[in-house]
C-alpha cells in the first residue's frame, strides 16, 4: 500500500509537472520517515532493554531519557520545516531543531525512497525546493555585496582554454557558453561570482569571502550537499541543465537565474 502510494505521488509529480520536482515529496517522505524511524527505534529499544538492564539497571532509562530528547528535537525540527514549507512564512524559531531534522532525515527519506522505488534524484530536488522556501520565508533582502553566486565548472564549453576558476573576469564573454552570460547578470545586479571545480573548492570560496546568501548553480547531488554543508549561511538553488549528461557543457536557464537573484538582493536605494 504504501509502495503503491509512493509510486502514485512519484508518477503524478512526473506527469504533471515532468522536469521541477515539487516540496510536497520531501514532505511526505520525510514525514513518513520520521514516523517508521521512531517505531523501528521504540521496537529495537523494547528488544535489547532487558540485555541493557542486565548489564547496568540504569542504563535502559538513560538510553531511553536520551531518545525521547532526539526523538523531541527531531519532531519539533519536523514541525517547523513542514510548516514553513507549506505556508512561506518564517517558522524556523529553533534553528538548531530544523536543522537536525535536516541533517538526519534526509538520508533517512533516501533510504527510505529507495525501498519504494522513488529515485534519489527526485527527493534530492524535491528538497532544494523545501530549502528555497526557508530563504523566501524571511521575505528578507540583502546587499549585492553579501549574496555570492556560485557556479560549477561544467558551465564552460570544454574547447574553451581561458582559466576561469581562479578569477572570472578572465573570461572573454564570447557567448559560446553560459559563463558569458551569467557575468552579465552578475554586473547587472553588482553581485559578486566565483567559479568552482569541485565540493573541495567551494567552500574554500565561502569560507574566504563570507557571503550572507548563496545562489548555487548545480545538479541535484552538489545542490544538496552543498546546501547542507554551508549551513547557517542560506543557500538558493538553481538546477543546471545538462543537455550532454552530467557535468560536461551543461548550462543554466538565466531567467530562473535572473528570478533568484531578484528574490534576494535588495535595489539599490
Ligand atoms: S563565454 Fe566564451 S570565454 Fe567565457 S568561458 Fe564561455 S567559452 Fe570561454
């Protein structure tokens, strides 16, 4: 039953809306998720409690004392992401509980996703999505200077031999890839850009220049990881398009980029 709904949500989110993935997945799956996590635990403790007692008497309450507390922080973090996602106002009152629901769960939903048959990819968007609404809940503005524009490496043709990585400005703007055209928008706006290779790179870059919002180009796997990792910084994400597969001359819809931006610089006065 629960296979057939899966598949039921997964094939209307394919048919109705064939290429977004909207935030309704996450927040079932992870609802649903959290449920069975804290049966499957409450089981297991019920299994090995009198083994733990026979080693020390105390030991089944404190093991227990401890994941009530995981299990409390885990369901109000649940409560706060779910209702900011759903309503896009700011709910997020407890950081740290959104975020531990975040950290934990969403490994959870892909094990869970991929016991039923749900693609690892469509959670992995279905998540950015969720991840958005936090950042437009705050209904908040920022300066060009604090919002970075990260982009992966696979945007620039592969014929091209200018080295782009270190510093952007190389680029000659010849148009034959999105690089071009996304320093374009970036000098629109005043918004500051820079061009990473790898996991490795990029958080060197946001270590070094310390933005207050990120808007990052990438596939599904980097967006994730990459929203996760630069956690308390908020991070934006626009999906790159890779018409030649993964990673290679992929490109970049520039007025979704444009439409990011715009939702989170402020104009100048
Ligand atoms: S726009 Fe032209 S110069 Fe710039 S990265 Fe792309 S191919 Fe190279």
């Amino acid at each position: 039953m629960l296979i057939a709904w899966a598949q039921i949500l997964s094939m209307k989110n394919s048919q109705t809306n064939p290429k977004p993935v909207g935030k309704a997945l996450f927040i079932w799956l992870s609802t649903i998720s959290l449920i069975l996590l804290m049966v499957g635990v409450t089981a297991l403790w019920y299994f090995i409690s009198p083994r733990l007692h026979e080693i020390n008497e105390a030991l089944p309450f404190v093991l227990l004392s401890g994941l009530r507390i995981f299990f409390f922080i885990l369901i109000i973090g649940s409560i706060l992401v779910l209702l900011t996602a759903i309503f896009e106002r700011n709910f997020i009152i407890a950081r740290f509980a959104a975020h531990m629901f975040i950290r934990i769960m969403y490994p959870v939903c892909i094990i869970f996703g991929s016991l039923i048959g749900i693609p690892e990819e469509r959670i992995g968007e279905s998540f950015v999505r969720v991840n958005d609404t936090f950042i437009r809940s705050l209904r908040k503005k920022f300066d060009p200077k604090d919002i970075l524009i990260l982009l992966p490496h696979c945007l620039q043709d592969t014929s091209c031999t200018v080295r782009i990585t270190i510093d952007p400005s190389n680029c000659k703007r010849c148009m034959r890839c999105d690089i071009g055209k996304v320093l374009e928008l970036c000098d629109e706006y005043g918004v500051d850009v820079s061009i990473a290779t790898g996991g490795t790179l990029a958080r060197r870059i946001i270590i070094d220049k310390k933005p207050k919002v990120i808007v990052a180009v990438a596939c599904y796997r980097d967006l994730v990881s990459g929203i996760r990792d630069a956690y308390p910084i908020m991070t934006l994400g626009v999906f790159n398009l890779r018409p030649n597969g993964p990673c290679i001359n992929t490109h970049v819809n520039i007025d979704t980029l444009r439409k990011a931006i715009k939702s989170v610089v402020r104009k100048p006065s």
